[in-house]
C-alpha cells in the first residue's frame, strides 16, 4: 500500500481491503485506531464497506485527520463490541446519591430527542433542557454536563459519538435510541 505523502499526487488513494479490515476488528481492542483509507476524498471500496457495516453495528467510530488541502487520513476507531461481553453488557455500578437526580434527567433529556429526532444538541442546550424538565430557573453549567455524561459513558449506559466535529450522536445503551445525525 504506497501511502501518499509530501509532494505524492493525491488522486492516488489508498484503502484497506475488506479481508484486512476483518483481521483487523479480530484483534483490535476497544480505542485502537487504524489508517483505513488517505487521499484526497473517500472512495468507495470492500474495506470501507465492511468498515460501514461495522460503524452501523456500534463496533467503530470515524474521524478524519486533514494533512494537507488535498491530504486527509481516513481513521476508524474500535468500541467495545456489544455481542462480546464488556463494560456496556455488565450492570453498571451505583452511582452516588448526589448524582443520581441529574443524571436521571440528563437521561430524560437524551430520550425526549431521540423520541423527536432531535440532534444531540451542545452541553449548554442539554443544560437548559435539564433545567426545563426540573423546573429549574438556572441551566444546569456545561462542565457539569460534561461530568455527568462522562459518567454514563464509562458506566457503559451511553455512547456518544462524533458525527462531525461539533456534532454528537448519543445512544442510550439500555435501548439503543439514538439522537439525531444533523449535518454541521
């Protein structure tokens, strides 16, 4: 696979095959990364495929890394399998009392807009809409925001992924809603 790199025409464009995508989600762990495809666009090919086929089962993620105008790395990220059993498929833990208000409305929040097909929205806009749904005069902060779905993420009752940048996708785990993808 000749990479393109400085000074390399950029209509030569790599991909991964389907066969070295497969052994790759074999044996990468959740938070590996490979280099699936680079150039100066996606091109369709059996690895991005089966790359897609992964992303829409929840086992990848995607980001983009622009080197150039006309340079970008192509890159998939390995989530926790939800068929094998891992942090997302066990109870999760109690959390502390204190917490247990908030989070309970962040929940309600994240559920009312995958009911609407509504974007995951900012942490701001989750703020106020906790806020709203406690009758609350004062939003709830953005880094408390933050906090609390830090929290979900790593008890494994929520995944949030980039749809682009300043564009979140959340998933509540227990019911595999989803909030809207929005094009930003």
């Amino acid at each position: 696979m000749a990479r393109g790199g400085e000074g390399a025409e950029m209509e030569r464009v790599w991909t991964l095959s389907a066969p070295a995508v497969e052994k790759w989600l074999e044996k990468a762990r959740p938070g590996d990364q490979i280099v699936y495809a680079r150039g100066d666009r996606l091109h369709a090919s059996d690895g991005v495929r089966a790359l897609q086929v992964a992303h829409d089962e929840g086992r990848v993620t995607f980001k983009q890394v622009k080197h150039a105008e006309f340079d970008r790395s192509y890159i998939a990220q390995r989530c926790a399998d939800p068929r094998r059993p891992g942090p997302a498929n066990r109870l999760a833990p109690p959390i502390p009392s204190e917490d247990n208000d908030e989070i309970a409305l962040l929940m309600a929040a994240l559920r009312r807009r995958a009911a609407r097909s509504a974007p995951m929205g900012t942490n701001r806009e989750l703020g106020e809409e906790i806020a709203d749904l406690a009758g609350m005069s004062a939003p709830i902060l953005p880094d408390r925001v933050a906090y609390l779905l830090r929290k979900q993420i790593s008890a494994g009752r929520l995944r949030v992924e980039a749809a682009a940048i300043g564009c979140r996708v959340a998933t509540i785990v227990a019911t595999g809603k989803r909030t809207a993808v929005v094009s930003c």
